[in-house]
C-alpha cells in the first residue's frame, strides 16, 4: 500500500508536468499507473482565472498608458512646448551657470583690486580711481610718480568731478594735468587733448612774471579754481587711473 501511495504521487507528479507542457488530459489519464480517482479540485480554472485576470490588466495599463499620451500631446500643443523642452532647459541653465561663474570671478578680481588701491589711498568716483599724494613735487616729477603708479596726472572734463576732487582736498592745493608748455596760452591736457571745458578761478591764468605754464587746483573757502604756477613749484599732486569698470 504504501509503495502504492509513492507510486500515486509520482504519477500525479508527472501529470501536472505534462499539462504544463499542453499534453492531453485524457492520454495521461490512461497512461497513469495510479487506480485511485484524480481529486475533483486539481484542474486549471485557477490558471484560467489568472491568464483572464492578467489579460484584462493588460488591456486597462494600455487604456491608460494611451489616454495619458493623448493627454500629454495635448497639453504639448495647447501651451506650445517644444517635445525637447526640457533638454533646452537643461542645457540652458548649464550656461547661465558656466556664465555667472564667469562673471562672479570677474567681479572677485575686481574686489581685489579695489581693495588693494583703497588701502594704498586710493579713492573711486565715476568709474575712475584717485590719489592725492601727502608729498610735494614739481609738477614733472608728480607726474612721473603717477606714471610709476599705473597713472596720469588728473584730468578734469565735468563739474561733478570739479567738485569731488575740491572736496577731498579740503583746503589745500595740488598739480592738476594741465599745461600751456608746448605752445603758451594753448592748454593741453596729459592725454594730448585740447582744453574745452574750464574751471580757472577768478583772474586765471594770468602767467605771473610770464613764466606759469603748468596748472594746479585751489580749494580754499576764498579761491576755488584752477590756477597757472611756475612748473618748477614743488606741490602735492592728484593722479587718475581711467576707465575703473565694475
Ligand atoms: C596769484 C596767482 C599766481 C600765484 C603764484 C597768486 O597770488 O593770484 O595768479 O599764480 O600767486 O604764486
Ligand atoms: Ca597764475
């Protein structure tokens, strides 16, 4: 009996393979070894189910993949998105950061470089940098010292800056970049440009004892102005570094 039972089991054993494989029910009915009745509940319904059930999943997931991608193609055309909008977003944000890391390290230098002539004495108006020396020279050498700094002496083109550079003298007097040197009565600045705007103080130039041909600046209460002295004069000066940018 038992040897029997063993036998059965391996029969229903291969049985079940030979369905997976879509063998005939019947032929391994009458091939088995086995006299008892195959159980009632050992049949396919439960696979049968279960490839129905699978099937319909299949035919809801294409439902909505396909109304998701009406969805979407009509969201494309309704708001006008490009189908590689956000490949376009993407690489566009790529350069606005390579571009701002660009410009941040411009910025970084120029900070420092600000920083650096602030503590030499330097002072910024209007995109230019000044410096007014506590020495005095004559108007040649001042000039050269300017030079040595990256500089030129001061030249002066708006009232503004008229103004601005009064104020940081305060009081005092110093080399501006002017000069009749070359040909007299015909002032030139530094730069080689011609004289066209002038702030002279009252009475100026005047080319006392005919021998006054370089300019300095006055910023006492009484004289404010520019003034015509002897080039030989030792004065403080101001020195102008051009076209300071941010
Ligand atoms: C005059 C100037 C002159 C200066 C020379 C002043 O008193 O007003 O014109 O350049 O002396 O030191
Ligand atoms: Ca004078």
């Amino acid at each position: 009996m038992r040897q029997l039972l063993i036998v059965c089991l391996y029969a229903r054993a291969n049985e079940r393979r030979y369905k997976t494989a879509d063998f005939n029910q019947q032929t391994t009915q009458s091939m088995s070894p086995c006299p008892f009745p195959r159980r009632r509940h050992y049949k396919e319904p439960c696979y049968r189910v279960a490839a129905v059930g699978f099937g319909l999943l299949c035919i809801l997931l294409l439902a909505a993949v396909t109304v998701l991608a009406t969805n979407n193609t009509q969201l494309q055309i309704s708001y006008n998105i490009p189908n590689d909008n956000f490949q376009t977003n993407y690489s566009n944000l790529v350069k606005l950061i390579d571009q701002l890391q660009k410009e941040n390290a411009a910025l970084q230098k120029k900070l420092a470089d600000l920083a650096k002539h602030a503590q030499l004495g330097w002072v910024y108006f209007s995109s230019s940098l000044y410096f007014i020396s506590t020495e005095k020279k004559s108007w040649t050498d001042s000039r050269q010292d300017c030079s040595r700094k990256g500089a030129d002496l001061v030249i002066i083109s708006s009232r503004e800056e008229q103004e601005f550079i009064i104020k940081q003298l305060d009081g005092d007097k110093a080399w501006i970049g002017l000069s009749d040197r070359s040909t007299e009565r015909v002032w030139k600045w530094v730069d080689g440009t011609a004289l066209t705007t002038a702030y002279w103080a009252k009475g100026e130039p005047n080319d006392a004892g005919n021998e006054e041909d370089c300019a300095e600046i006055w910023s006492s209460a009484d004289r404010k102005g520019w003034n015509d002295v002897t080039c030989s004069r030792k004065e403080r000066w101001i020195c102008e570094k051009l076209d300071f940018q941010w």
